[in-house]
C-alpha cells in the first residue's frame, strides 16, 4: 500500500491512496479510510466502533481443497499444480499491474452523473413485461447502460472488436460460515461473462430487442448469480482457465472499480465531506462507480477514452436520458 498526501494551501488536501489487490478489496479500502477519518475528529472515543474495528483472521476463509495455492500458481504462472507454499516468496505475487499503451497521451477521463430520476427513467426503458424476471437495481440499470453508450463509442476501434462484461462481488455474507462485515482483507469474487457483447447485442436486435435491455438482461443474470454457486471454488477456477482465452490484441474486459454502496463520500476528516472522489486506475477499460457526492441517492460514474470517442459517448450518454447532466 501506498500513500500520498497533497496540500494545496488554503484550499484543502487530496488524498492518494494505491494498494496491491492481495491487501484488500474496495470495502476494506474504504473501511481503512472511514477509520482513519474518524480518529482524526475532535471529540471522538479513543477506540474505532466495532463496524470500523478490522479483523485480521485469514483462517476464517476455510480452503479445505488448497484453492489459494492453485491461484497463486496461476498469478506467477506455474501450472504444475504444486500446491507448496514456496509460491509465496516469489517476488511476481506482489508486483503491480501496469497499463502500457502508446495510446496514454490520447486518453481523457471524464466523471458521468445518473441522479435518482435518471436511473428511474431508465428502469422505464426496459419492457414491461420482464419475462426473464430481471434483476432492475440501480447498479444493473447503471452498468447496462453505460456498457450501451460505450459499445456504441468504440464501435470502430479495433482494439476493443470484442468486449466482455465482468463485475466483482463482495461475498463476506455469502461464505460458509460467513467471514465477518469487518474483515479487513480481499473477499471479492469477479463474475464473468464469456460471451462477446457486441455479437450479443446484434443478435437480440434481431429478434427485437433493443441493445439496452439486451445489456441488462446479461448483468441482471450476473447479479442474480452471486452466492448461488453450487461449487463456487470450482466456478472460480474455470474462469482462470477460461479467462486468458478472452484476451487479445482486440478484445475489451470491462468491469467495474468501486461501487455506490461503499460510501467514500461519508469519509469525514472533520470538515465535512469530500469535495470529490475519483478512481485513477481505470484506464485499462474499466469503469469506476460511486455515490454522488451531494448525498442525492445517484451515481457517479468516471471512465477513460480517446477524446472522439469521449464527444460520442457524451452525445449518446445525454441523448439517452434526453436532458442535461453534470459532467466533471
């Protein structure tokens, strides 16, 4: 982990915090952060409350089969199913991923509002008829809608021909037994979709049904497939094995950085909340979602791409919802 403070007097500080996946996920993150703040406040208990208090205990993950070493072995690529904990030592477990690309000096990082009504405006989009039972929460309509404006602005880059939906999940609750809301460490499990977006989306417009909803029809059932796994271990393995054969000089693996439900915005220093809150690291393709600083119940959602492709996003982005939004 690293940290890195910036004053800028008598305007207020920034905050820079990076730190290597194997430490923690987006909710320890944030619980490191919260906590933080807290002690920092005037007039405040010595002690962290209990729901910010961290708790170290690996062992509460049980592996009774020996998964950790089988992915360990797949991150410094020894596929000789060793299950020694030698792997451990190897200096490739702890290096960070880089994004190099020739492109960096074209990319343009833009931060898009949905306030409450938008996303109630988009929930109208879909058919009321929802034969597939879909799963509308705002994070599902949100994510649907901006793979829709992103596919349609990168329709003509190559290196994005074909492009995959994957999502993390926070299964603290959804273990056996459960590993405790404080669990300081990384208990998130990606959720992948193998099937290329775009030949998706051709294919339910053929049969009359609009890219949207074709979209959230796929991140619906990704949802709606978290904690349901008869043999999670064994769905999670698969995907390693599946996953390299979906990356290639054309391909695009959008997932999602941070999420609405995890409160950056409530991280009290003692002067209030934070003016703005920002994922640097999601010029990999990815998208990055919070709650809308102003406590209004929306989403802000921050993504990177070549400045055309920004314009057409941002046409298609406010087109779609058919009024004006904030863009930082």
């Amino acid at each position: 982990m690293a940290l890195q403070i910036t004053v800028f007097p008598n305007k207020g500080f920034c905050i820079g915090l990076t730190n290597h996946h194997g430490l923690v996920d987006g909710k320890s993150a944030a619980m490191f952060m919260k906590a933080w703040a807290y002690l920092t406040k005037e007039n405040k208990p010595p002690l962290l409350p209990e729901e910010l208090t961290p708790f170290y205990d690996r062992t509460v993950i049980k592996d009774p089969s020996g998964f950790e070493m089988k992915v360990l072995n797949y991150i410094i690529g020894d596929n000789s199913g060793s299950t020694s904990s030698d792997c451990r030592n190897n200096p490739k477990l702890f290096e960070f991923e880089s994004f190099q690309s020739s492109d960096l000096d074209e990319l343009y990082r833009a931060i898009f509002e949905l306030s409450r009504s938008d996303i109630d405006k988009l929930r109208r989009k879909v058919p009321n008829s929802n034969p597939n039972n879909l799963h509308l929460s705002s994070f599902v309509l949100t994510y649907a809608y901006i793979f829709d404006c992103f596919l349609k602005a990168t329709n003509e880059d190559k290196t994005k021909s074909k492009v995959f939906i994957i999502l993390a999940a926070d299964y603290r609750n959804r273990l056996t037994p459960p590993v405790p809301e404080n669990y300081l460490g990384n208990c998130v499990v990606a959720k992948i979709n193998f099937d290329d977006m775009r030949e998706h989306v051709i294919g339910k417009e053929k049969e009359g049904v609009d890219s949207f909803t074709a979209i959230v029809m796929i991140v619906s059932d990704l949802v709606k497939s978290v904690g349901k796994e008869k043999d999670l271990y064994c769905e999670i393995e698969n995907e390693i094995v599946t996953f390299p054969a979906t990356v290639s000089d054309n391909s695009c693996h959008v997932g999602v950085a941070g999420s609405p439900s995890l409160g950056f915005y409530n991280t009290d220093f003692g002067w209030g909340r934070p003016e703005k809150f920002v994922v640097v690291s999601i010029e990999n393709g990815a998208i990055s979602m919070a709650e809308c600083g102003d406590g209004s119940g929306g989403i802000e959602v921050g993504l990177v791409l070549k400045k055309h492709q920004m314009d057409h996003f941002a046409s298609l982005f406010h087109n779609g919802l058919s009024h004006n939004n904030n863009i930082v």
